[in-house]
C-alpha cells in the first residue's frame, strides 16, 4: 500500500466512525459505540503506521508525497486539489495525534459510561478527530483552513458538551468566538500570500515567495503574523489565551484530548509547516518566540496559584506550548516537535488521572485541590501514573520532558546572542513548572486524607448531589451528564490501559532523541526541514548534556520547594499570601486579562449590542421605518376605510347615487 | 294609452322600492323590495315594446325574470344560513366587512 493510499485512509476511517454513529446512534446499544470510534481512531492510526513505513521506503529527497482525489475549486486563476500533503511532518503529526487519540478514546469508553450522551459523545470526538487530520494532511491553505475551522467547531461542540451548564455553553461560545479570531487570521494570511504568489498549495507558496519577496519583506512579515495570530487562538498563547482554562468545563477525556494533547498543538503545526516563510521573514518569527516565552512564563505563574485540579493541568499546557513556539520559532523545529510529542504524553495522562481523582470526588464533583488531599492509599494506580505524568512534566531527569525541553532550550543557548534570553527565562519557568507539577502531586494525594479518599479506602466510591462546582446550580442529569457511575481508574480496565500506555511513554518517551545517542526523530523529521538553514544547527552532544544537566537542577529545585512550601510547612502559601496579598490577587486573577477582554472588548461590544437593539431597531427601524409606512398608508386610505362601513343600505345608496349621477351625466350630455 | 302613463308607474314603483331597501333592516322585506324594482324595470320594458310594436323588450322582461329568481333563491338561501346560525335576521347585524 502506498503511502497516500493509507493517508486516504487515515483520513476516512474517523469520518466514517463519525457518520456509522451518528446515524445509527438508535441501534447501537450499551457500550458499542464507544467501541466503534475507539476501533476507528485505532484503525487510523495502524494506516498512519503503514503509511511511515511505506514513506520511508522512499529515498531521502523524494519524502514529500502528495495526492489529490479530484480538484476543489478551480477558476481563471485559482485552483485548490482535495489534495494531502504526505511528508515526515505531516505523518509524526498523524500518529501522534490518532495514537494519543486512541488511546483517549479507549479511556473514555469507560469513563463517559453512565452518561445520558454517550453516542454523541463519541460522535463529536471522533469528528474532532477528522479535522484534525485534515489539518494536519491537507496539502494547500484550503484544506488547512478547513480543518482549521472544522477544529474549532469541534471543540466548541465538545467544551459545551453538557448544554444545560450554564457555565459550560458560555465556555464553549468563549472558546469558538476567540478560535474564529484565529480563524479569520488565517484566511487573511492565505489571501495575502495567494495574492503575491498566486498560488495556493504549500510547496509552491513557498518556492515563489522566494522569488516575489525579498527576506524581511514587509508583506510576508504580515503574513506571518497574521499565521501567528491564528497559531495563539488555537494554541491559547498570548493574548489569545484566556478560553482554554474556560474549556476545562468539558469532560474531562476532552481535556485531554482537545485542550492537551492535540488541538492546540495545531499552532505549532502551523509555524512548523510555513517555517520556510518564517525563516524568510525572521522579524516575524522573533515576535512569535517573544510571544511564547511571555506566555509560558505567564502562565507558569498563574499555575502555581489556582486551586481548580483541571485549571492548574490547563495553565500548565499553555505555558508548555510556549516552549514548543518558542521551539519552532527560533528553529529548532525538531526539538520543538519532540516537546509536542511528549507532551502529549504526559499531558494526556495527567489530565487521565485528574478525571480520576475527580471521579472519585463525586459526580460534578468539585476539582479544586482545595477540598483533596491523601489519595495515595485509595487510589494507587492513579497516584502512581499521575506521578509519572509530573514528573516527566517537571522534566525530572531520563522522564521523556526532559529531553525535550532541554533540547528546545540548549538549541537556543547555541543560537547565540538575544536567545540566550530564552535559556535563561526558560529554566527559571522550569523550576516554576516543577513546582505546580508537584504542588498537585503533594495537594490531592498526600496529606490528610478527605472524607471522599477515607470512604474510597473502604471501597466505596463517593457520591455527592449532583450540582455544578462553579455556579452552586442543580444539574440536569437526564442531558448528558455523568450519570450515578463514576468511573475510577483502579475499577476499569480501559482507563487503566490507557493510562498504562501513557505512563510508559512519558517515561521512556525520550529515547526517540537522547543527545549524543539517538538520533531516530531527527533523522525521521529531517526531510522536512532539509531547506532550512538552522537544520544542520544542533547543539553539539556535550552542550546538550550540559543543559540537561541544568534542567536536571531547575527540575529538582522545583520539587524541593515544592515539598518545602506545600508538604513539609503547609501553612507556607497561607503566610505568602498574607505577606504578598497584591501579588496573590493578580495571579489567582489570572493577571486580569479576562477582565481586560471585559472591558476593552466584550463590555463595549455588549453596549454597542444594546444601543443597536434599543436605539436603532427598535427606535430607528421599528418605529420610523415601519411605523412611517404603516402611518401613511393608513392616513392615505382612511377615505377608502371610512366608506366601507360594513351596512348593506349604505353600499345600496351608493350604488344609486353612483347610477344616478351617470344618468344625469349622459341626460345633460345627450341633450 | 300614451307610453308616459307606464313610465310613471313604473318610476314610482321603482322608487318605492328603492325606500325599501335603504330603509328597512329586515332581509326578506328588502328582497321584496328588490322584487318590486326589478319589476318595475319590468314594466319599463313592456311599456317600451308595445310603444316600439316589437317583441324585444318582452325578451328582455323575460330575461330579467328569470335573474330575478335566481337572485330571489340565493337571498332566501343566505336568509336560511343566518338563521341556522342564529344571527339576528337584521342586516345591520352581519356588517363585519366594514373597512
């Protein structure tokens, strides 16, 4: 088979998984449908594998594969395949996101069990699924746009999952409003550069902007922005970033899925995939490396003081993700790829345990670190994985985070100059990044146990009312919402596989590039950076150890403090916020940029909505415009009204007056 | 007889008609009165034809007996259906047409 054909196939079988479930939902009893679009997304990602294997048969150069099944528009001067794109970036992207996807999948199959949507519910993942590979496959801005916004649709559908939470559909309209932001980024992009180069797929944008623009050219740096604009959306980097804590009011296998492991990785895609204009534009990407590191720092901080379990994992992807810019923004295109993939990882699986954790609170029950405490002894799969999970995202020495954070941060140290900054801040984030790693470890699973962990303990799982932890409102339970089974990891076998599977690979994720041993993913990416000029650039193997070495130190001095501050002194945080009350203000406020977007965008938007509504509808339009014209057609008719009094001897009178004055016309005419 | 006799009764019963049906509310007394101008247009005709010596008028007298009962049947029948529906039998009654 070749590589396309299998691409093809990549792409069909969660488009099929989609359309069987959501047309035959009625007929899919109990648990079926969760395994159909587990056995879709699995079965992608067996094509994804032959579709690696049969590329790599192919020589070095000739790795850029591509496929059209018919052409998509095509007028005087336009012309778009349904075609995909099949070269080393596209297929890493491709397993990584139907294998992770898989994987969730499996978990959800037991987690959303006794939830009142389950077959729309995998309905949705599997379609979220298939953009994503669109995304990732498609061969022209075309398709990139279509599955860019198919995405953001997906994930809209997915975040209000549970419509009857009030807090949920807001976070969902949140979370589509900023993403068409992106979106429309994007299309503009594309136009901008179709209207220099005329063309539209990806290998020949890049040829001719190299013939129409001269490097640093001032409408390719717009261009680039306008791309980096989409890629903060997506990939909730500054200041786009405010809807993906929001979204953790999806289901928790959502989270993971969606706002960790895939989704909005689809920025640094994006950088990745136009990395030929980047580079041609390097102003451009020197903004958007500026703009990750602000943002991983940023919301490093904001993670180490929220309390919601789910909010301090979504914080924590942000600042992630501002590695992985910065990674291919500054070029280092494999190292910031390699971070992509094993934050996958450990990111899915870290969102896995919360789910479970939260479970075990109670159905809606409350995720704030708050209220938990000492779960290690109720719930030891969990803690055990979820531990791997931070401290691969402490980047703890040999975990898979710690190869690729420090290869994004050792390439920078060899760029030299300015990026030296990065280094520097990018360590001094990683000791933050451990410290909220742990701080999550230490909170919800040691400790005094709570009253939920004592009664688990006894082998009873906890059930609390059914009520929505942000608003205090009673849930509807009957509209998809988990139902009286909670799902814990050490009571189901698929959570407990899926969650096996990615404990081991956060672990040993990192073989695929340790310095100075392995080469696999660079070898394997390499076709598809080859052009660039920062390719041959990595960081000789003694740099890259002694980087790792620094990492090793930041990553521990995170978890000592973390120990310090929140196991050994509990009372610490109590006295630091007494101490510094503005600071803890601006942090547990998440440095006010949601109150920013409410008053600078969303407050006049409302305002100029309601003057629209009260002064030009209903004053302007309803009671001039219409109000006029029913006015004077009344006036104008008010004679022909009158007459038409409803009384037959009137009509007669009429009709005699009307006889005879003709009469009288033709006498007086006739005499 | 001079033909002036005719046109005077006939313009009489014409115009007592004409009362009738501008005057009263009942709807059987205004079909009568209806009847009464039809007839008195009737008159007109003869009067006109014995005046001529043809028969073209009679046609005519004939012709406008035959619409006058058909008229007469759809009056009476409209009568019935008012009063099925128990509406007062009262032509100022059945004015919801009015503008």
């Amino acid at each position: 088979m070749s590589a396309t054909t299998a691409a093809w196939l990549v792409l069909a079988l969660p488009l099929a998984g989609t359309l069987i479930i959501s047309l035959l939902w009625r007929f899919l009893p109990g648990r079926t449908a969760g395994w159909i679009g587990t056995a879709a997304i699995f079965g992608s990602f067996v094509f994804g594998v032959l579709a690696l294997l049969d590329l790599q048969d192919h020589p070095e150069e000739e790795r850029h594969l591509t496929s059209s099944l018919f052409s998509y528009v095509e007028t005087a001067g336009v012309k778009a395949d349904m075609g995909i794109l099949v070269d080393p970036l596209s297929i890493f992207m491709v397993l990584v996101v139907t294998g992770v996807s898989s994987l969730i999948h499996l978990y959800s199959v037991a987690y959303m069990d006794s939830d009142a949507g389950y077959r729309r519910y995998f309905a949705y993942l599997n379609f979220f699924v298939f953009s994503m590979l669109v995304l990732v496959l498609g061969g022209n801005f075309v398709l990139l746009i279509v599955g860019w916004a198919f995405v953001g649709f997906a994930s809209y559908a997915l975040i209000s999952y549970w419509y009857r939470r009030t807090t949920a559909t807001r976070a969902g309209m949140k979370a589509f409003v900023i993403n068409v932001v992106g979106d429309v980024a994007l299309v503009l992009a594309a136009f901008l550069l179709f209207k220099d180069t005329g063309l539209l797929d990806f290998a020949g944008v890049f040829e001719e902007a190299h013939n129409v623009y001269t490097p640093n050219d001032g409408t390719l740096i717009a261009a680039c922005l306008l791309l980096l604009i989409a890629a903060c959306a997506k990939s909730a980097q500054i200041p786009l970033h405010t809807w993906l804590a929001d979204a953790m009011e999806g289901p928790t296998p959502v989270s993971a899925l969606i706002h960790a492991a895939t989704m909005v990785t689809a920025g640094v895609y994006l950088i990745a995939r136009m990395h030929p204009l980047f580079e041609f534009a390097p102003t451009a990407a020197d903004i958007a490396a500026i703009v990750g590191l602000a943002t991983l720092i940023m919301a490093a901080t904001i993670a180490l003081v929220v309390t919601d379990l789910k909010r301090i994992i979504a914080y924590s992807t942000i600042s992630q993700i501002g590695y992985m810019i910065v990674g291919v923004s500054t070029f280092a295109h494999v190292a910031g790829l390699f971070h992509l993939m094993t934050h996958a990882f450990f990111k899915a699986l870290l969102f896995m345990g919360a789910g479970s954790v939260i479970s075990a609170m109670g159905v809606g029950g409350d995720a704030s670190i708050d209220r938990m405490g000492g779960f290690r002894k109720a719930m030891p799969f969990t803690f055990i994985t979820f531990l791997i999970g931070a401290l691969a995202l402490a980047a703890f020495p040999f975990t898979s985070g710690f190869f690729s954070k420090d290869a994004i941060l050792a390439f920078n140290w060899e760029r030299g100059g300015g990026y030296r900054i990065i280094t520097i801040l990018g360590f001094v984030a990683a000791v933050m990044t451990a410290m909220y790693a742990f701080r999550m470890v230490f909170r919800v699973f040691f400790g005094d146990p709570v009253p939920e962990a004592r009664e688990l303990e006894e082998g009873h799982v906890h059930h609390a009312e059914p009520h929505n932890p942000g608003t205090g409102e009673p849930e509807d339970t009957d509209v998809g919402y988990p139902g009286p089974d909670h799902a814990i990891a050490e009571r189901t076998w698929p959570m407990k596989a899926a969650m096996s599977v990615l404990a081991v690979l956060s672990l040993i994720g990192g073989i695929a590039l340790v310095p100075g041993v392995t080469k696999t993913l660079e070898h394997f990416l390499h076709p598809s950076f080859e052009e660039s000029e920062f390719a041959e650039m990595v960081p000789s193997a003694s740099t890259e150890w002694t980087f790792g070495a620094v990492g090793g130190v930041a990553s521990l001095v995170g978890i000592a403090l973390a120990y310090m501050i929140w196991m050994r002194r509990r009372g610490t945080t109590a006295r630091l916020i007494d101490r510094f009350p503005a600071a803890h203000r601006f942090l547990a406020n998440k440095w006010y940029w949601d109150e920013l977007y409410d008053y600078g965008v969303v407050k006049p938007t409302a305002a100029f909505g309601n003057f629209g509504r009260t002064v030009i509808e209903s004053r302007f339009v309803q009671d001039t415009i219409i109000g006029g014209a029913v006015g004077v057609v009344r006036v104008g008719t008010s004679f022909a009204r009158s007459v038409q009094s409803g009384y037959l001897r009137a009509y007669a009178l009429l009709l005699l007056i009307g006889m005879f004055g003709l009469a009288l016309y033709f006498l007086i005419v006739s005499s | 007889m001079d033909i002036t006799w005719y046109i005077v009764l006939s313009a009489f019963i014409f115009a007592i008609g004409v009362a009738g049906v501008l005057t009263r509310r009942n709807p059987l007394v205004i079909l009568l009165c209806l009847e009464l101008m039809l007839n008195a247009g009737n008159l007109a005709l003869i009067g006109f034809s014995r005046m001529w010596g043809n028969g073209d008028g009679q046609v005519f007298a004939l012709i406008v007996m035959v619409v006058a009962a058909c008229e007469v049947t759809i009056g009476l029948g409209l009568i019935v259906a008012l009063y099925r529906r128990r509406i007062p039998i009262d032509v100022d009654e059945v004015s919801e047409l009015r503008g």
